[in-house]
C-alpha cells in the first residue's frame, strides 16, 4: 500500500489530505473537509493538472505586458513548455481580455488568453 500525503487547493484551509494506493488505483481520500478535497486528490494522483497564469510582451500598448492564463488546465508535466512558449512570443497591442494569445500551447490543445486590456499608442 503507497500512501500520498497532498495539501489541497481548493481552498485556502489547505486540508491535508492522505490518499492511499495499490498498483496504481485510488483506495481512499481522508482527511478532506469537503467532496472537493476527495475530486482534487483523486485528480493529483492519476492526472495532475494546473491553471498557469503568466504574462506576454506587447508591442506597441501602454503597458510593456499583458497578463494571461491558460483557457483551461493543463497537464502539469506541460508547464515547463507552455511557459516556455508564452515568454518567447510577444503580441501587438491592442489587446483585449479573451483574446487568443497562443493557440494550441505547447502542443496541448489549450489557448493563452488575455486578462487584462491594452490600449494602443502612438
Ligand atoms: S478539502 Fe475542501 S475545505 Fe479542505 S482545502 Fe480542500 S476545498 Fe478547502
């Protein structure tokens, strides 16, 4: 029996929480206040997956960056290469929030959207 002891995030209680295996399979989630403390822990063993929130150079706005995030989670293993991708694009202003960004992430088949605007200048 493998035991995996996790803090969880879906809250700022930070539960820890202890997850017990064999060959691969959940057998038990304690220590959880709430269910969502049970889904996240489930998730983390089997298939960790994370929000990265960052930002991308603009050209030509009012604010050198722009803030951005993943559309949607993405694997963790990925997050090296979608940040590698994100800090070597940049973008022209205007920018406005949910605009693509990058299509397609890392090979992820998630975008990189705006969160904030930018206005043009000049
Ligand atoms: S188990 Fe529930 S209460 Fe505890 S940190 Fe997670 S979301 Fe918050």
């Amino acid at each position: 029996m493998e035991q995996r002891h996790l803090t969880c995030i879906g809250c700022p209680m930070g539960c820890q929480v202890t997850v017990e295996m064999e060959k691969g399979e959940v057998i038990s989630v304690s220590g959880n206040t709430c269910k969502r403390g049970d889904i996240y822990a489930r998730k983390e063993v089997t298939n960790p997956t994370r929000i990265v929130t960052s930002t991308i150079a603009v050209t030509g706005g009012d604010k050198a960056r722009v803030c951005c995030k993943t559309a949607s989670d993405i694997p963790k293993d990925k997050i090296f290469a979608v940040m590698h991708d994100i800090n070597h694009v940049k973008c022209d202003a205007p920018v406005h929030i949910g605009d693509v960004l990058i299509e397609d992430v890392a090979g992820t088949g998630v975008s990189v959207v705006a969160t904030r605007n930018i206005a043009k200048v000049g």
